[in-house]
C-alpha cells in the first residue's frame, strides 16, 4: 500500500492506493466519529462492490446502509441528489454519520457535495473505482453537480476523511472509461511534471495493459501532484486553476453536447489539445512538443478532436465557466510540457483559431 497526506491542517487525510483495499474495514472504521455509515453508489458499481464494502464495515462492527443511484453523467442534477436527501433524512441520519463515495467522479462529486449540504455537513470518505476519480476527483474536495448551463457550476469545497484508491476494482473498468482516466493522468505531466510526462511516454503500453505496479506509480505520482497544489491553494484563488488544463475547452463540449455523451476524459484531452495548439499560436509551444503532447493522446486512444459545434458556440459555452473573472476568460495554456500557466490575455480570434484547427486537422 503506497500511502501520502493531504496536509489541510484540522482538514488534513490519507489517501491509500494499492490492492484490496476495499476489503479493509480497519481503514474505513479508523476516521469515523461513530460506527455508521451510508453507502452511496450507483447501478453499476454497487453490485460489482457494494458487498465487499458492507462486508468490510461488519467486520468492523460497523452499521451500515445501501443508497444505490442511477449511473451516469446525465444523472448529475439535482434530482439524483435529492433522492440521497431522501434517503438520508427517511432514514434519520444524524450528523456523526459517514457517507461513504463508492463509485467513479459522478458519485464522488455527488456524495461530497450532499455530504457539504446535509444537515451543514457531515463527513465522508472516497472509495473511487475508475481512474479518473483515483488521480483526480476523489482528491481535494471539489463537489458539483451540473446545469444545463455549465459542468459543475453548483457545489462546494468539501475535502474527505480518506481516500481508498483500489487498483483491483480498475480490473473491471470498460476500456473506454480506463482511456478518459489516463487523460487527467497525462495533464499532470503537462501542468507541472515533465519528469512524469517522460515516463508515461515510455511507460503507456504497460499502464494500458493494467500493470499494476505501474498503475500504482501513476496514480501516486498523480495524487502527489494534485495534493501539493491542493495544500497550497485549497480553493483555487491562484495556482489550483493550472489543474484545468483543457477543462475549460472541455466542459464547452460536455455542455454542448448533452452530458453523457462524451466521458469528461475526452474532452479533457480534446480540450487540451485546443490548448496546446492556441499555446502554439502564441509562440510559447515548439511544434516538437505539441507533437509529443498530440501522440501521447493518440496512443492511448483518446479524442484528438474536438466536435464541430462552430467557435462562436464553443465561446459562448466557455463565457460560463467558472474560471471567468470581470468577464475575461482566463485559459490554462502551456509554455513548455511541465510549465502550465494561467493567461486572460489571449486574443478570442487566436482562441477561436485554435478550437477550429483541433475541430478540423488534430
């Protein structure tokens, strides 16, 4: 079990990766205020999981209950979430309760962001199952759901008692869901770690392969690098917002297109594509290396474009996003692989330049 800290103060937790470790009531049972908990899942986890964890908890002596939802980013509204209040407040849950996140980025964002609201909060514990959420979501306390308007505009920064990342339950991820992980894997090579960058070029055919020691490296060397920026800027005023890379271009497509019908994985990668390409543009990228930031993606099977929803949509989609400030669009763009920065000053004709060559020739 590979293990590190998220150094938050009266915030701080453990984030565990390694294998089995659903099974580990002792972990779970450790961080509790009382022994009880709510499961959270969904209809195709839960019954993949769910009994190992019940399992787990009794072997603990801990009460537990099941709350099952139904899967899917389209299902990421406030409608899915009510039916958690319901469950909750049915069954009279008291604050000392732990929910437990069990299931991939929808769940975890769901389950924390009922567990910031309930009852003005309780806390709750991530047992990510996909990729994404194991190097990502599961990690520094972001919680959403979506509008029809934009990804993830309502929510609140919520952080976990722990996270169990179990590289066993990656066994039973679809391929597709595996390649849209590997998107926000890659992103922290781009962001800050060019180092990590060099070894997933040489290392991917083993990490598609589902080595697990390899997984293990990824996803550690992924969570340190969220954690870092995590303790330094908790709720992205500043240097956080350098983990959006392509997000921004990303959420444009997930919002235009209906959610669920692109996995935010790829358009993550599209999106950062369209970064790499509008950093180009602006003189600070090499060919060589936009070069090497589109065959990584191409190797792994990711989107390399966008959808041809036009610039003036996709601009329109993108005035949304968070990352908005006194109307400027502020865009994570790269100076070099491993240097990510933020800049409100890029001209909308190069950006709009950008989205229609990742549409048309990436």
């Amino acid at each position: 079990m590979r293990s590190l800290n998220v150094a938050l103060d009266e915030r701080a937790y453990d984030i565990h990766i390694g294998r089995g470790l659903i099974d580990r009531g002792d972990l779970l049972s450790s961080v509790l205020k009382r022994k009880r908990v709510v499961i959270i899942s969904n209809d195709v986890v839960a019954p993949l999981y769910a009994a190992r964890v019940q399992q787990a908890l009794d072997a603990a002596s801990v009460a537990h209950r099941l709350v099952v939802l139904p899967d899917g980013e389209a299902h990421k509204d406030w409608s899915t979430l009510n039916l958690i209040f319901d469950a909750l407040l049915g069954a009279r849950v008291e604050r000392s309760t732990t929910l437990i996140a069990l299931g991939g980025g929808v769940i975890g964002d769901m389950v924390g962001f009922a567990a910031a609201t309930y009852q003005r909060g309780v806390p709750f514990i991530q047992v990510p199952t996909t990729l994404l959420s194991q190097v990502d979501s599961s990690v520094g306390g972001k919680t959403a759901i979506n509008h029809p308007l934009g990804k993830n505009m309502i929510g609140a920064f919520h952080q976990p008692r722990l996270v169990l990342a179990d590289i066993d339950t990656l066994d039973t991820l679809p391929d597709r869901e595996l390649r849209a992980g590997m998107a926000e894997v890659i992103k922290y090579g781009l962001i800050r770690d060019r180092l990590f960058f060099d070894w997933l070029e040489v290392n991917m055919s083993r990490l598609l392969a589902r080595d697990a020691d390899a997984l293990a490296f990824a996803i550690e060397r992924s969570c340190r690098n969220k954690a870092e920026v995590v303790i330094e800027d908790e709720t992205e005023t500043g240097v956080r917002a350098l983990l959006n890379l392509g997000h921004t271009f990303g959420h444009a497509i997930e919002t235009g297109m209906g959610y669920g019908e692109w996995l935010h994985g790829e358009a993550v990668a599209a999106g950062s594509l369209m970064a790499a390409e509008l950093s180009r543009r602006l003189g600070w990228l090499t060919d060589g290396d936009f070069e090497r930031i589109r065959r990584i993606h191409e190797v792994v099977g990711l989107p390399l474009r966008g959808p041809a929803l036009g610039a003036g949509r996709y601009l329109e989609l993108m005035s949304h996003d968070k990352k908005v400030d006194a109307g400027k669009l502020r865009l994570v763009l790269l100076r070099g692989i491993g240097d990510a920065v933020i800049w409100g000053d890029a001209p909308v004709a190069d950006i709009s330049a950008a989205i229609e060559y990742c549409c048309e020739h990436v």
